[in-house]
C-alpha cells in the first residue's frame, strides 16, 4: 500500500509527463535516444541540492554522481566507474565538483563524535582538515571555519580527481575536461566558483589561490 508522500510523488510524475508532452511531443522520444551531456557533476547526496534544479538543467544534460561531501577517494570504485564512463564514453568537457555551505558532513568531521560506519569516509575529510589545520584553527568563528573547510574539500577532491588514472591518460592525450571548483550558497541561491571569484567576502576569497590552479587545469 502507497503511503500519501509516496502517491503523491507519482501523481506529481504523471502531471509533469503530460505537461512535457504537452508543449513538445517529441520530447520522451528524443529523450529515449541517447545522452549527450556536456558535464560530469559530482555532488553532495544532500536533498537541497539537486544539480539540475539549480542549474536549470534539462534531462540529458549533465552527468552526475552523487555522495556524501563530493568526496572522491582514490580506492572508490562507484566513481571511478563514473568518470571512466563520463570521459571515454559521453566525452563531456567539464568536470564540476559541487560542494555546498552548510554540509553535514563536513560538519560531522568536524565533530568529535563517534558516528560508526560513516566515520570511515569522513575520514576523508578529517585528512583536508589535518593539511589545512592552520589555516582553518586561525578562523575564530565556527561557521566561517566550517565554510572554510567546504571550500578547501572541494578543491582537495579537484586534486584527488586530477590524480585518477583516467584523467593523466586523457591529459597524456591532450583531451582532459576542465575542472570546475563550485560551493552552493543556500542562502542566496548562488553558486561561488572558487576558481573565478569572491562572492561573499571573506568566502571564496581564501580558496581563490587553489582553486584558480584548478580552474586552469584541462
């Protein structure tokens, strides 16, 4: 038996098929063809970021992973199955690494809570933590310092991502996809590319070194 939310998430799929339908009839079949996104994501799993909402995105149009953190361990299978398939496969151009402020498991490794399971891959984390532990301890206020550590782990995961063995082969043959440091700003709605510009002051700003070289690379 359908629970409410679960009948009303169908009833929600039926109505947005028919509206689709209903301005471009070709568009399931066009749909049903093939992929040919331009970008490979990797997000956060959290709920209010949903990479194609915020990007205005159609389907087909970018090719996403998703986990806790945007993390991107060397020994993660799953991923490295994706980007394989999104780089020799799809040849998307970009390659985006979507973090956002307020991560909950950024601020779970900050923590020194005992979590179980998890604690394994916010180990990840601990270890950007460990190289920046400076930098980050000089920040005085604690929800700056965790904005800090969401910026620095997402330009980590770029540098962990341009040591994949799939990206050296494809920089080897001059065709690597650039890299794309992004942080989601719930409060405004915005994105901050770190390998671009300061948004907010005293944000991207401290990123901004990194996450040009990122940005340049590809």
């Amino acid at each position: 038996m359908y629970t409410a939310i679960i009948e009303r998430y169908l009833e929600n799929n039926r109505k947005w098929a028919a509206d689709k339908q209903a301005v471009q009839p070709q568009y399931f079949e066009q749909l049903s063809m093939g992929q040919e996104p331009e970008a490979l994501l990797i997000g956060c799993s959290d709920s209010r970021v949903s990479p194609s909402v915020v990007l205005g995105a159609e389907l087909g149009e970018v090719f996403v992973h998703r986990n806790i953190a945007n993390l991107i361990p060397h020994t993660d299978l799953n991923f490295l199955a994706v980007l394989q398939y999104a780089m020799e496969v799809l040849k998307v151009k970009h390659l985006i690494i979507f973090g956002h402020y307020g991560c909950g498991g950024v601020k779970a490794a900050m923590s020194d809570t005992c979590f179980g399971l998890i604690d394994n891959w916010l180990a990840n984390i601990r270890d950007v933590m460990e190289k920046y532990k400076d930098e980050l301890n000089a920040i005085r206020d604690e929800k700056a310092r965790q904005d800090k550590l969401v910026e620095l782990n997402v330009i980590e995961q770029a540098k962990n991502l341009m040591q994949t063995s799939v990206y050296r082969k494809a920089v080897e043959r001059g065709d690597a996809p650039r890299i794309h440091t992004w942080v989601f700003d719930f409060h405004s709605g915005l994105i901050v590319d770190l390998a671009k510009e300061t948004v907010y002051e005293g944000r991207a700003e401290g990123a901004r070194s990194e996450g040009q070289r990122m940005g340049e690379k590809g």
